[in-house]
C-alpha cells in the first residue's frame, strides 16, 4: 500500500466515526469536492461540502463519474446507492481538515506557511522556482489557500518530498487556527497586510492577530515590521525573526530600487555590508513580492550571490487580464483571477477602454471577502457599473442574484456557473465586448473557454501595460506642450488594429497614422475617434475618407488638386497633412514645387493645412548625424516659407522614434512614434528603458530521433551530421517566420535554449534541433521574446525588426493582456 493512500476503514478510524455503511475495502488516495475533476474513480473519496451549493446534490454525479466513496453529513443519502461506501460525520469540512491533518502529521517534512493579503501565490510560486534545484518541492497548487484549499494541498506530501510551501488565506477570524493545524510549519512567510479580505475582522490589528496564529509555533519568522503596527517584536512569532524594510531599521534594510530593463535593480544592507540584487520585473507588486523572496532566500542561509543569482532567472506569475478574439465577432476580456471591488474597477476601466463594439458585457460572479454588507457591495457596483457605462450584465451567484433590482440596466441573473452554461446555447453574444470577472470558485474558465475562439498553437502575445510604459517613456523625453503622433500603420507594426487603438486614445496620444485609408476606416467603425492621418491616400477612397472623418497626407500637385476638385464647395475647409521631402526621396513636396503649391494653399478654402512634416532618413545613425540636421535646416526653412504664405499656423513635425531621443532639437510641435512603442529603438543602445511588448510562441508538434545519414525537410536540404534530435513546431512562412530562417540561420528557444532551425522552412511548420534539450511534445517555444529579441531575429537574416513584426500573419492569433 502507498504511503499516500488509506484503505476506507482507516480513514474511518482517523476520523473516529467507526464504520458506517462501509461495503467494500477500497484504498483512497485521492481526496474529492468537485465532482467534475474526478480523474481516478475508484481510488477518490468525494466529501459532500455544504459550501455555496449543498455538496449532497453532487454525490449523483459523483456516483456516475464511478465513484463508490463518500463523506457526508445527511444519512439519508447513503440508502439511494447500496453499493458504496459512506462515512458520515457531522461536519465533511471538519472532516476533510482532519484527514489531512493527521496525513501531514505522518510526515517529518520541512514546511514554509505563507498568509497576508496579496501577493501570496506569487511568493509561493517564486520560491518554488527558487528553491526547486535544492527540494523536492510539494505545494499549493495555484491559489488554494483555503479552509478546503489548504487540506487538499497538503494531501499531495509524501515521503519524497524535502520541502513543503503552502499558502494560507483567511476571511474572517477564528480560520487560522485550523489551517495551521493542517499546514504544521516551520517557516512562516507574512506577506503583507492590506485592505483586502477585510470582511469579519473588528479591525486592521485584529486581522494580523488573527493571520499570525498560522505560525505560533514556527522556528522562523520572515516578515516586515512595516505590516505588522500594533505588535511588539517580542510578541511575535518565531524562534528566530527575519525582517526587511524599505523604511526602517531592519535585518534586510532595502536603500534603493533602481528601474533597469524593465527590471529593478534593488541594494540593501544586511550583515553590515550592503547587497544587491537583480528582479527581472518592473512593478511595484513584483518588487515587493521579490524581496519577500529575496529575505526567504537570505533567512534559510544563501549567500547573498547565490540569492542574487536566483532571484534574476525568475518568471512571471500569470495574474493579468487577457483580451481575446471572441464568438460571433466578440471581444472577450478574462479576468477571473481575483475578485474584489478594486480589481472590478481596473476592470472595468479595461472594458471601457474597448470602443471596437456599442455593447458592454459583464460577466460578474458573487464577491467575497470585501468587508461590506450584500446591500452596500452591491449597490456600489451597481453605482460602478453605471459610471463605466457597461450596457448589459450577467449575474452569477445567490448574493449578487438576491440583489438583481439594483441594477438599471439589461441584466439577467444565474445561481451558478454551471446553471448559465446550461443556458447558454440559448444567449445571444454579438458583436459586443465581454468582460467576465469571477471568484475563483465560480470557476470562469469554463465560461470564457464558451466565449473565446479556438486559439491556433501559434500565438503572438501583446503586453498592454508594457507598450503604455513604452509610451510614458517617450513621452518623457518631450519638451512641454510638444504633441504625439502613433504610427499604427500596418497592423500597428504588427502587433493589432483597434486593440492598440484603443489603449493608445485612452493614453491620450493626439494622433494616429495609418498607411492607407481602409485600416483608418476599420478603426473608425471600431470606436476609434481620434484624429487619424492617413498616409497613402487613393483618389478613388476620397469618398470614404471624407465620410469618416480621415485626414489624407497630400505630397504633390496631383494627389493635392484631384482632393480639392472632390470636395464639395461648402463652407468647411477639410483638415490635410502637407508631406515635405527633406532628404529622404520618397515621397512630398521639394523646394522647387513651392512656387506652384503656395498660390494654391493661399487661395484654396476647401482645405485647412493642419500639420506639416518630413520624415528623418537616418536619425538613428550617428554618422548621418550632419545629414540629420541638414534635413532639419530645409524643414524649417520650407516650413516657415508656407507658414508665411498661409497666414496661419499649423503643427510642425519631423522626428520619428529615434529622433525623439537623439535629436531633442527636431521635436518641433509633435513627434511621431512608431516601433519605439513595441520596443524597439535603433538609437537606443541595447533599447535601454524600453519594454517588450511582444512575444511570439509556438509549440512543439513531434519529436523525433534522426540519424547522421538522415535528410530533414523539403529538397533534402536538412540535416544532423552527428544524428540527434528535432522537434517539428507549429510555425512556417504563411505565419511569417520567413524561408529565410531555415537551414541553421534562425534559431529559437526551447527550455530557455536556444535551438537552431534545420531544413527548409515550410508553410505551416519548421523543424529545430534540439539535441541535448529537455523538451517534449506540446512544450512552449519562443520566437521571439525580452531574451531573443525582435532584432535578434532581424540580424539573422539581414533585414530590420520592422519587417520581422509586419511579417508576422493575421492567421497568428493575437492574444492582449493587460495588469
């Protein structure tokens, strides 16, 4: 018999009920309250909860999934299926507590407790990554923290594991005490303490008491004296204390962040001597959470280099909002990570920054744990919901349902999740953006799996927060008053149409550009009411252009007249763009074509030069420097010359993404940014400030064993002269990842190794050798990300990270997410 299992008599006896109804001698080893996520029937024992829904209703289902092993606390149950076994207790989460309890006290296991009010999954998960190479880790799986969370984590220990980290969360007082009997630790870990979970406490000091009970008998207590106000040092818990502060005197006193790299640099004094380290994010929750880590890390003993080495090579959580493609032309935002009244609000601030539809959904669960009555909770998202201007609401839940005639706009109500996707083939979703916001135990993801396209393997992640960072970067090089201009032409580089549209009007840039009338066109009837410049104009999409409200680029006598004979003769003179060529020789108006254009913008009424520009040739290049301010001379010169001869003023620009930067002189009245949004900056060494916005990823189909002699892919061109292995992936040319990158040329990463390309790229797939990388089917692989760069991939095959972007087909799914 396993160690982690237990024949059905002796978890009778660990429970102290004798047996009751006990037919057969099964071995359990595995622990049941949901009975949709049976995955060995007859070795699970389902404990019927009374939690939001009579866990009792379930034991039918339970039973059909093949379960013949119950829990329960209603005897009447237990006649309906004779040939099971049934313990019956007066309280199954008691009872599932203390079965896992007394499994936990089988075991001499090392065990680190985290609680606090945010950020402790992260914390967990980061230790896990840090400390993995050194235990075998057994831990929370995902955030469950809970009274049922708690018990099912620590059913997973066995002998083989070295180290325990568990998490635990609370929402009202008396809580603790039973999840520190189940959790036993040795270690505790307090994150913070914040207004979240609020709910059931007489005050901010009686939550800490009540979350500090979790480590009454620790040897080590890890926390900051910032969280714990109220509590003298010699009160708290612990054999030995471990503090860090950014504020105070303590055993980690942090003296400074420093942003590099969208990473922070971080320096502390410890021992007298002052440390540094490395965290490879750039927000304020992931600073924090770092050095959480970084004193766990420092606490157990690890040098302060080896601390360092570590905290570098961490990976993200996932906890952001994600924006997909949805059903029937949907947009679908999923955000059912967390659910309280301030993640709502950021919520819904994100749903109302998508002007791609009329309609506004909300998908909303019950919430808990807010600290407010059902009434005041409720009213108060009904206040929310109608300052965000959402249109329509799908309630979940018994608390928000009992509340539904608060609510001043088309809604309709369901008791659960699962009673909504019985219902849904009925619904109607159209053309509308769907927020769906959920506690974790509504389970949402069964909801947004209803409403989200299928997804190909081949996916380019778009990182909202990180372009907006890139945005706020530039922006910071402007003088005062100076404008901005977006380019988001061609796909915006790449990366989406209305998605970045819409981030970029609600960060309030003054202009965007588009190359050609019918991608101005798409993000007007997206939402998008802007000034929108477009910089190819067509004689035969004047029409157009005019009906929604675009401004054409005029760049010669011919564009520019065809454009006035369309106008009709009204009163409005239409806003134009003046295109001025300085240098670069594609495409405007010369110094010698002034005599012929400024008698005609002198005396033409039908247009209203609202801008005019030239375009840099090589602002990014310090030997074209001289070049750079001649272009900016002529521009001038020419500039003032129209200027004089309209008699009124219009906006002056000519610096693109490198020359907001390097040429602070050419920034005139606007400036025009284009790839240094996504990232990228040619004049930036090592694009030093900037964010990644983008990260291409495909997933690996099949893995084979070639031999020396073998040919690998079309023509017979590929091949391993020593024999090896090759993983075939899910990206070819048709997705943009060009013919050019075959043979050895590209490479991509595979376990964060990088893994040459071999053979011919095809059309829909390619094929990497990985031999001598831990890889398998359906593992992730990286294009390009923040480690292999957009420019990276540009100098493989000789050419520029713009048309890498471009390059990049709409087939490939955009996925958004947004923190």
């Amino acid at each position: 018999m396993s160690e982690s299992s237990y024949t059905i008599q002796q978890i009778a006896e660990q429970l102290n009920i004798g047996s009751f109804k006990v037919k057969y001698d099964t071995l359990i080893s595995t622990l049941l309250i949901d009975s949709r996520s049976v995955i060995s029937p007859e070795t699970s024992l389902f404990f019927a909860i009374q939690a939001h829904r009579n866990g009792h209703e379930f034991i039918s289902d339970a039973y059909a999934s093949g379960i013949r092993s119950f829990v329960i606390s209603d005897p009447a149950y237990a006649d309906l299926y004779p040939d099971a076994n049934f313990l019956l207790v007066n309280d199954v989460q008691q009872a599932l507590q203390q079965l896992a309890a007394g499994h936990r006290s089988r075991f001499n296991l090392d065990v680190i407790a985290i609680t606090g009010s945010n950020g402790k999954t992260v914390v967990k998960e980061w230790l896990y990554q840090l400390l993995a190479a050194d235990f075998n880790i057994v831990r929370s799986p995902k955030s469950f923290n809970s009274q049922l969370g708690v018990p099912l984590s620590v059913w997973q220990i066995s002998s083989e594991h070295t180290l325990g980290i568990f998490e635990a969360g609370i929402s009202k007082s008396d809580e603790m005490t039973q999840l520190a009997a189940i959790i036993q630790p040795a270690t505790g870990i307090l994150t913070n303490i914040r207004e979240a979970h609020a709910e059931g406490f007489a005050s901010p000091k009686d939550k800490l008491l009540e979350k500090l009970k979790l480590f009454k008998d620790i040897k080590l207590f890890i926390y900051s004296p910032d969280y714990t106000t109220g509590v003298a040092v010699k009160d708290l818990p612990g054999e030995r204390k471990f503090s860090w502060s950014t504020t105070v005197k303590a055993d980690l006193e942090i003296l400074f962040v420093e942003p590099i790299k969208g990473r922070n640099y971080i320096r502390a004094r410890y021992k007298d001597e002052e440390i540094e380290c490395l965290i490879p994010f750039s927000d304020r929750a992931s600073v924090e959470n770092g050095i959480i880590c970084w004193a766990t890390l420092l606490a157990m003993g690890y040098s302060p280099e080896e601390a360092d080495l570590r905290l570098e090579k961490l990976t993200a959580v996932n906890m952001r909002l994600t924006l997909k493609h949805g059903i029937n032309q949907c947009s679908v935002i999923d955000d059912s990570y967390s659910a309280d009244i301030s993640s709502l609000a950021i919520a819904l601030d994100f749903l109302r920054l998508q002007n791609q539809h009329v309609i506004r959904t909300l998908i909303l669960s019950d919430l808990y744990e807010t600290g407010k009555s059902d009434k005041d909770l409720y009213t108060e998202i009904a206040g929310l919901l109608k300052q965000k201007q959402v249109g329509r609401l799908i309630g979940i839940g018994e608390h928000i349902s009992a509340f539904a005639g608060l609510f001043e706009l088309e809604s309709s109500f369901y008791e659960s999740t699962q009673d909504f996707i019985q219902n849904f083939p009925a619904m109607h979703f159209s053309n509308e953006t769907i927020l769906v916001k959920g506690a974790r135990r509504f389970e949402f993801e069964r909801i947004s799996k209803l409403l989200t396209q299928k997804i190909h393997d081949t996916v380019m992640e778009i990182d909202l927060n990180a372009l907006a960072n890139n945005l706020k970067y530039y922006k910071a090089k402007l003088k005062p008053g100076v404008k901005v201009m977006a380019m988001v032409k061609a796909f915006s580089y790449g990366s989406g149409s209305f998605e970045i549209a819409n981030l970029l009007q609600y960060q309030k840039v003054d202009y965007l550009a588009v190359a050609y009338a019918d991608e101005g066109i798409s993000l007007r009837k997206a939402g998008i009411t802007m000034p929108i410049m477009v910089m190819s104009p067509e004689p035969s999409a004047f029409e157009a252009i005019v009906k929604h409200k675009l401004e054409p680029e005029l760049y010669n006598m011919d564009i520019l007249k065809s454009f006035i004979d369309f106008l009709p003769d009204t009163q409005f003179s239409y806003p134009v763009h003046l295109k001025i060529d300085t240098g670069m020789h594609r495409l405007g108006f010369e110094e010698p074509d002034l005599p012929d254009l400024l008698p005609v913008l002198r005396l033409e009424e039908k247009i209203r030069i609202v801008s005019a520009f030239s375009h840099l040739a090589a602002s990014e290049d310090a030997q074209q420097d001289e070049f750079t301010a001649y272009q900016l001379q002529r521009y001038n010169t020419m500039a003032a010359t129209i200027r004089a001869e309209l008699g009124y003023d219009f906006i002056r620009h000519i610096s693109n993404t490198s020359a907001i930067t390097r040429h602070p002189d050419a920034q005139l009245d606007m400036v025009r940014i284009g790839i240094g949004l996504y990232g990228f900056d040619s004049g930036i060494k090592g694009n030093s400030g900037l964010h990644t916005v983008g990260v291409l990823k495909t997933t690996i189909t099949q893995i084979k064993k070639v031999g020396p002699l073998e040919t690998i892919g079309y023509g017979r061109r590929g091949s391993l002269p020593g024999g090896g292995t090759i993983a075939t992936v899910k990206i070819g040319y048709a997705d943009g990842y060009r013919r050019s990158f075959g043979n050895g040329v590209g490479k991509m990463l595979v376990d964060g190794k990088a893994a040459p390309t071999v053979g011919s790229i095809a059309m829909d797939m390619c094929m990497l050798d990985i031999t001598g990388i831990d890889a398998k089917t359906g593992d992730e692989v990286i294009v390009f990300n923040d480690q292999l760069t957009i420019g990276d991939l540009a100098e493989q095959i000789g050419t520029i990270p713009y048309e890498i972007l471009t390059n990049i087909s709409q087939r490939v799914k955009r996925v958004y997410f947004y923190e």
